[in-house]
C-alpha cells in the first residue's frame, strides 16, 4: 500500500479538492473515475480520509476562553523569574496617563508666564514710552 509520501503532488492536490467539495463538475467526474480504475488513487483516497477522520475527531474539541488575568500572571512570572531583565519596571509615562501630564505641563506654563508678566523685570511685558521727567524748577543754566 502506498502512503502519501509517496504518491504525485497533483494527485494529492486533486484528491484534497474532492473530499473539501471545491471540484466542478467536469474535474470531480474525472477524478471520481480515477478513484474507480487507479489503484494509486484510491490508496491515496482511503489515507486521506482516514486523516480526516482522525482530525474530525479533535475537532470536537472545544477552545476554551483564556483566564481574564492571564497576561498579568504571565508577565508576573516572566518578571520574577527573569529578574527584571524582561518587562522592566514600567516608566513615569507608562504609569501615569498622558493627558494628567499635558494638563500639568499647560498649568506649569501658564504659571511661569503669569510670573513673568506680572514681574516689574519680566520680558513679556511691551514697555509703553514714558514722558521725559520734568525739569527741576528753577533758572535753567545751559553749559558752555
């Protein structure tokens, strides 16, 4: 009896066609009468289906959902039996949310421009042009 290893790749190909059911009518006729008058093929047919056999019976198998923390427990275990030196400590960033730091930003800068304005030094403020100081009464003496 002759095994899959064995057996031409097109014959495979076709075979595997047949049993999903995507052959048309003209292909699945020839191959059905293939199966009928070539030994090689139907050695090949009788493997395959008892490879789909085999694997429809697995497939009764239902895939169970994952535990809701399982990514936590498995970067915990990684963590410590790695010594930190995969999934590091997390940083600032990763720890506290980005918009808490943009609003703190804004307020810090709000804040420093306050100060500067509102200093008699600052630079933000526009210096208006002042009028000369007046003159001293009195008789004016002009230099030689």
């Amino acid at each position: 009896m002759s095994t899959l290893d064995e057996v031409d790749d097109e014959i495979i190909i076709a075979l595997s066609d047949y049993l999903d059911g995507t052959l048309t009518g003209d292909a699945r006729a020839e191959v059905e009468k293939k199966l009928e008058s070539d030994p090689t093929w139907k050695a090949a047919h009788a493997e395959m289906v008892a490879g789909k056999e085999a694997t429809s019976t697995l497939s009764g198998l239902h895939k169970a959902r994952a535990p809701v923390n399982l990514t936590e427990d498995v970067t915990g275990t990684i963590h410590k039996r790695s010594a930190g030196r995969f999934f590091g400590r997390r940083t600032f960033g990763d720890r506290v949310p980005f918009t808490a730091i943009l609003v703190v930003a804004i307020l810090g800068l709000a804040a420093i421009g306050y100060i500067m304005y509102s200093s008699p030094t600052g630079s933000l403020k526009v210096d208006k042009p002042k009028d000369p100081p007046p003159a001293p009464p009195g008789p004016v003496i002009n230099p030689p």
